[in-house]
C-alpha cells in the first residue's frame, strides 16, 4: 500500500504538504497516493543518520556489503508484480520493459556483491619497509580505497529502476561504503517507495546501520539543493538535464568543501556513416539505425540524435530511414514536460532556416510523440547551435558531408559525447577519426548503433562535458565504483591496526600490489 | 646561460615586460637575469601548441613515453653543477637539499617510465562478445586509460624542482600522454629555466611534437588565470596556498567546460599522541619531535603544525620539546612573502588570548624564521578558528586533551590533512581513533612523524579538502598518474583499428582484466 511519504532511515516521514503524485502520461490522470514532501527537519535527520550510518558501514566487511546489496536484489524481485503493475501507470513504459529494467538493477546489485566479495576493485597496495636503505629508510606503507561518505542520488525519469532508487549509482556507492540519501523524481513516486521498501527491508534483515538509506519526497528543487550543499554530503550522482545538472554542479562547486559531481546529462551521439557502409548494405542499416531511434520511444541516453552521411550515396539509405521511421506509431512519453520539450525541440529544428525536414508527423495523441527527423549540410551545421543541441527523444539529424575531410572537420566540431559510432567496412582507413572521436565521447563503437549499455568491467557510460560533468567516470559497468571512493595510506602500522585487506597473511585472499608486483 | 624568457614549444618567448627576477632570500638582494613576461600572444601560441602536440603524443607508445621520461631526467642530471649553483641563492635551500631533491625529481620521472613500461595502471578491460545470450547478445567490449588532454602545472614554491617544472605534477601528466604547460613561480625562475632546458632537449633528442612542454613566465596572476581558464587546457594541476588554489578550483569550475584541478593546499598534519607514547620515550620523541617540526625550515606541506598531547604527564616531552627547539638556530626561508606571512602567523598567535606562548625568539636576521611554540587547551582550540589555521613554516601548537574522549573531539573537529599521525603503544585501544583519522587525511601514521614522502605506489599524498582540492587524488606515487587519466571503451572494433592494448594477442604483453579474469 503506497503511502506517498518519504523514508527517513527506518522511520516514514510525516512530511508537510502535498507536493504532487504520479500522473499517468498516457492520460494525464492522477495516480495515489498524493506525494508528500520531506519537512526540512526531516531533510536534516536524514543527512545526519547517514553521516553516523557511515562510521559504522564504512567498517562493514566487502562480504557483509555483499550480502546486504544481494537482499536489496532479492526484495525487489519479491516486488515484480508490485512493479509492473504501477510502473507502466506513472512512466509510460510497458510491462516487458518494467521487468527487463528490474532484471538489470538486480544484475547490477549482485554485480557489485560479487565484486565486493573478489575484493581486488580495493586497488589494495602494500610497500614493505627497508631500515637499512641508504640514505634515509624506507617506511612501511600500505593503502586501499575506502568510501568518501554519504551520497546524494537523484532519480533519473528515462530508467526509474536502473538509474533511480536502487539503480547504478546508489549500488556503486553503497558497495563503495557510502550511505545513500536519495532525491526521488517526481514523475515515479510509485516506484520510489517500492524499491525503497525494498531497500529498508534488506538493511534491517542484514543488520545495517539506520541512515545507510534514505528516499526523499519533494516539490521543485530545493531538497535537491539543500542535499547536495549540505556538509554531511561528499558526492554526488545524477541522471538528468544539461540544466540540472550544470546547476548541482555550481552548487558542489560553491561550497566551503566542494564536493565532486558525477552528472551524466546530455549527448546526441552522433553516427557516422562511411561510403563504404552504404551501397548494398544501406537497407539493413536503415532497418537497424531506424530501430535505434525509435526504441524506447528514443528515451535512452544514448539515442542516436546525429547522422553524418556522405551528401553522395546516401539516398537509399536516407529513404529507407524515412519510410520505416514514419510507420513507427506515436507512443506515450515518460511524462508531459519531456513531451513538452520534444515538442518544442522538433519544432524548431523545423523552424531553422536551410534545415529540411524530412519526416515530422502531426498527432493528437495525449503525452505522446512521433518520430521526426531532419536534414542539414555541413555548413548549415557547423553554423547554428541549435542544431547539435539535444532533443530528447526519437528525433535525429541527417548532416551531410562531401568527403572525408569534412567528416573529420564534423568530428571536431561535436561537443562531449556518452557514444560515437562509426559504420563502414573493416579495410577503411578510420585511425585520425577514431582518433578525434575516443576524445570526445566515452565509448567508441564501430558497426553497431548507440542504444544498448551493457553492464561489464569495461563499459565506460560517461564522457567529456557536457555529456557528463566529469569525463574520468563512468556511471555504467562496475567501474562506477571508483567515483565514490578515495585511497587511504596507512604508514608503520601495527598489523592489528590495519584493515583486513592490507595485513600480511592476507586473510581475505585478495589480489593485492606487494611492492610493485601484482600477487 | 640564463635568460629569463619563456618557452614556447621549442622556441624562446621574445616577452614584452620584465616582470620581476629571482632574489637572493638571505639578502634580498636582486639575481640576474631579469625575468620577461610572456605575452599573451605567446601564452595563445603555447596552447595552441599544446592542443595540437595532443594528437600526436597521446599515441605514442608506452616504451616511446617512457623513453622521454627517461631523457629528460639524464637531462637533469646533466645539469646539476648548474642547478646547485644557481638553486640556493634564489630558493634559499642548502646545496644538499638541491642533489636531494633534484635525485627525488629524476627518480620520479623514472618510476612513471617503468610504470608505462609495465603497461598495467592502463586498466585495460576485454569483454569479448557472446553472439549467443539470450535474450540479448553481448557485444565485444574494450576500455582502457587514456590522457585527458593539455595539463597546466604550476610550480610550487617549496619544491623548486620534485614539484616544479618537471616535478611529479609533469611527470605524471607527462606519463599520462598529456601535454604541459607549466606556470613558473616567481621565486626560482633560474631553475625553472635550466629544467626547461633540460625537458626541451629531452623532447627534441626522442622525436616528441612541438608543444608537448612549455614554460611560462609571468608576474601577478593573470597568466595563470588565462591558462586555467583556456579551453585548450584539460586539468590543472598545483601546489601551493589555499587562497590560490582555491582561486583556480572556481576559475576552472566556472568555465563552460569545467576541468579538473588537483590543487596540493593546506594541512597542519596533526599529531596524537597518547599517554602511552610519553613516560620513558619523552625525550626521544620530543627529539624527533623537534627535528620534524625544525626540518627544512617547517617549508614541508606534511610539517607537524599541531600535537594533541595529554593535559597530564607530558610536561618531560614538553619541556625537552621545546628546549630542543630554542636551540634551532633562524634559518633563511624560501622567500620574502613566506618569511612575512610565518611571522604574522606567530604574531597572530602569540596575540591570541588564552594561548600560552612557549617559545618565540626575537631575531633580525633578513629573511629567516626561528622556531615557535604555543599551546592552549582543547576548549580554546575548538572555540577558535585561528588556532587551526595553517601557519607555514617552523610554528607549531600543542592542545592539550584531558581524556581518550577529548582527544576523539579534537580529532573529529580539524578539517581534511594531508597526514595524521598517532603516537602510541601497539597495544593500545586505537581503532576508533583510527576510524576518524582516516576519514580526516590522505595519509595516517603510526608511530612517525608526518614529514618525509616515501615516493611509492601506496603514497596517498592528498587528501579531504581544504588539504586538496579533491580527497580522491594524490600527487605523489604512481597513483598520481591517475589524475589526468579517463577510461575509453571501444564497441565491436576491427582487432588493428584497436590499440595495441587491447589487441586479442596482447602484443605488449600487458596485464589485463579478460572477461572479468586478470591475465
């Protein structure tokens, strides 16, 4: 029975006044219960139970963290039907995503417990003493990683699962021993507080400390504000708007202790199509870049906003991406102000001087958008800023290009981007631009379209600005931990005195750096 | 022969101004030559420089990295009869600390080139397709480190050459396939010119681009500010005050494009010291007491700066303390605005009510500090801010704590340090103390004292702000690479169209994380 109040720690949050509730997008109505908005009292114990919550977690063994986020995996599954039921009422998304969503935030959950229980993400490094060295001695030094303290989450609309309550970026921070206060989005509320139930019941059943967790109901933003500038809070992850996300920055910045912001926030990741990939192949490749755009109703992050096809060539393919493009259905968007800005953002690209439209399909559909996309030359491009400016959802732009040079000139010119893909044959001289892409963009990919984030060691969800705020992390993969952690040198300790991980006999069996050689 | 003009790639700035000249600190008397501003056309032209000398270094290889590194630390060495003659009359360091630090500066440029020759800090990740896995395929994915682009150094005025123009801040940007730009500090332009030498020589006889290093002289701040805020320059890297480095932290967050500083601050490196510690060790700790806190004129940033000692049972260790300490004779510091902030410092607390003032030497000798004492209680530190503000150079104080409790409060009470150090005996009860400590520093010491660097893989030479400017770094040890790193992945790539690192037959040999498994 969903109540609309906040968690704070164990206790539910009386709140004050109503702030809002889910509403269906599909019809606008409004879902209960009404959401209630945390008291800034309540705001306030939630920050300090999770600063005395991370003495004690903190000191939590890499198996106990394991354990609690492998209960956090298991409760959630407990809730599927709960979670398809409400899910598709406040999001939008149908049921089968709802479920493949669950699937990957517990695979996520139980990723980081398995990496925890491996033990060498701790980057542990021991460096024995010499006494005897000339001229000075050397000391006995050892270090490891260990959480930088609670951490602010904010909920993203596009995945209220995987990058919200129990999403990447809580699961990375507290497997990094960090507890977590979470801003919840106000388009799920539902969801919120079941996986949040969730997330309570795991911490009680594996005896975690009250404060490790916390979900905060609210209007507008000032919560958001008020967390990320509160002194108990050492970082911060959020999925979200360029806009939102620049101002949590400036927020982290300003303060007496700034505190590092993880945001990942725009890309239009942008594809570049070679000669060589057209020809016979440009049918399939429609078939599979019009999939990439319209899947999801082009709610992903790395939806494909950015064609660069050479102006020659191209014409099959481009036909073929309009006509499959066009029979895509308008389809009810995550909530109204997304389809809002949509709206506005199709229909000035449509309003652009020297820009082409080639598909942008009029509907009544309530919430819902249609696919359109556009067409513009290099010139007209490299001229306007609106046009790599991102729309969120399934529109894109075709820009083309007369020759190669051209295209590496558009590579240099695109901002930071979460993806760049390049299509074309395996014999093509692609070096300079992968060159000037894998500067750009966090993960560069050859032959296959954006969409799609796989969750292994070695993905890289992250970028230069503005595609996230800081382009050495990655909020995808298990990588994700390292954001929320810092090392620690301990120097001439008694062995007692040293965390597990770093005493001689290693009694945790990891891998660790033993002056300088990996064991 | 010195000329004062800036390096531009590897031509020689023609400046505009003079803008100031090294100075003799024992005497104050002025050093040739005069010291020429760079223009701004020249600080463009560098940048430039830099942004295009990326492309290029960035590819090259580990061995061919490594082979610079090497360069220019023979360079070095082959001017060391220049530096000793030149480094202590404008840095006012004894001739043995120039071979010291000049040793401690070419063996860091080798430690980075054996770490690029290992070819493991890469991270380098291989996750190889499953075309099979239901009810998605996995794709073939790869991520390893790579530069972040331009990096700007500024040179610390304590170090004129292990964290100056080629100290760890260059080295590790260097390693990292970053080009530098190095703001020169005013107070040792000599050195910097003769090391700038030494890099340019270096990059020249192994093949690097143009623009991979250059040097900037200036006065004021402006061309500091200009290169922090350029778009070409990718992070910042700098030791010196909290006002400075806190000034480039907001010019650099400000930026459309915010970047990454690493800023070396502020530390007063606190030292506990438990009942246990004193009794029959007295005298020997107060010895080594003295010697860490009068060591190199306290210009260290790890000086011990304050003591947490027992109310009760320490007046031995004090008395021999300070006893030991009057004996220390004035000596020159590094530069007039230090030796006039140190001794504002002391007067400051000397005028503070309720610090008792415990050694505090009246001297006119030019330029030079004499040790100073004080001690209050833990009452009076809590409830003054000015207490625990750093003073730089050979001052430190003594709070006094009544019990194990008072001692947590103090503990719980200072901002971020570089260190913490704990005096103790092996069996006493420290873990909670620990607990806070590690929370407050980079780096926590048993039973030594905080000045010394071991420059090692486990140094965490950093620590929570105000001691950096971001917790997560250090800025000596191999983990300083780090800072100036960001992973890439690359999707479904053609083998020769990855790097050598992430080839399947691993052409490098270079230790890997395949499918999860390190080989």
């Amino acid at each position: 029975m969903l109540t609309g109040k906040s968690f704070i720690g164990n206790s539910r949050g009386a709140g004050s006044d109503i702030c809002g509730s889910g509403i269906n997008p599909a019809n606008g109505e409004k879902l209960s219960p009404d959401t209630i908005a945390a008291t800034s009292q309540e705001v306030q114990y939630a920050l300090n139970i999770a600063e005395e919550a991370f003495f004690v977690y903190r000191q939590k063994s890499g198996a106990e963290k394991a354990t609690f986020l492998r209960a956090i995996a298991t409760n959630i599954e407990a809730r599927i039907e709960e979670i398809v039921a409400r899910g598709p009422l406040e999001s939008g998304l149908p049921e089968g995503r709802m479920r493949g969503e669950t699937g990957r935030t517990t695979g996520q959950l139980r990723m980081f417990a398995d990496l925890l229980d491996e033990g060498s993400w701790l980057d542990a490094r021991i460096d024995t003493a010499q006494p005897d060295r000339a001229p000075i001695p050397k000391v006995d030094l050892r270090s490891m990683l260990t959480g930088l303290g609670p951490v602010a989450v904010f909920c993203a609309s596009n995945f209220p699962l995987a990058f919200s309550t129990a999403g990447g970026d809580t699961a990375s921070a507290l497997a990094a021993g960090c507890p977590v206060v979470v801003v919840a989005h106000s388009a799920h509320p539902g969801l919120a507080e079941i996986v949040a139930e969730a997330i309570t019941e795991a911490a009680n059943q594996t005896d975690m400390p009250e404060g490790v967790f916390s979900l905060l109901f609210s209007g507008g933003y000032s919560v958001g504000q008020t967390v990320v500038a509160a002194p108990e809070i050492k970082a911060v992850g959020f999925t979200g708007s360029l806009k939102g996300g620049r101002a949590l920055m400036d927020i982290a910045a300003a303060r007496p202790e700034p505190i590092p912001v993880f945001a990942e926030m725009s890309a239009i990741n942008p594809v570049a199509i070679l000669p060589s990939a057209l020809g016979d192949n440009s049918e399939s490749l429609a078939t599979a870049a019009s999939g990439s755009l319209t899947l999801g109703v082009g709610q992903f992050c790395t939806n494909p906003g950015l064609f660069f096809i050479p102006s020659e060539g191209a014409e099959a393919f481009t036909e073929k991406f309009v006509e499959l493009t066009k029979q895509v259905a308008p389809a009810t968007m995550l909530h109204g102000g997304i389809c809002d800005s949509y709206k506005n953002g199709i229909y000035a690209l449509n309003d652009q001087p020297n820009v082409e439209t080639l598909l942008l399909v009029e509907h009544d559909q309530f919430g819902a958008a249609a696919p359109a996309i556009f067409r513009a030359t290099t010139q007209e491009f490299v001229s306007n800023k609106v046009l790599s400016s991102e729309v969120f959802g399934p529109a894109t732009l075709i820009v083309t290009y007369q020759d190669h040079d051209e295209l590496l000139a558009l590579a240099e010119y695109i901002d930071g981007q979460l993806t760049t893909s390049i299509f074309g044959n395996e014999t093509d001289d692609i070096a300079e631009l992968i060159s000037v892409l894998d500067r750009k963009s966090g993960r560069v990919i050859f032959n296959q379209f954006p969409t799609g984030v796989e969750v292994c060691p070695s993905m890289v969800h992250g970028g230069p600005y503005p595609a996230t705020s800081d382009g050495r992390s990655t909020s995808v993969g298990t990588m994700a931990i390292f954001r929320y952690t810092r090392s620690v040198s301990y120097q001439n300790f008694p062995q007692l005195a040293l965390p597990a991980e770093l005493q001689d006999q290693n009694p945790l069996g990891i891998k660790r750096l033993v002056n300088g050689k990996s064991e």
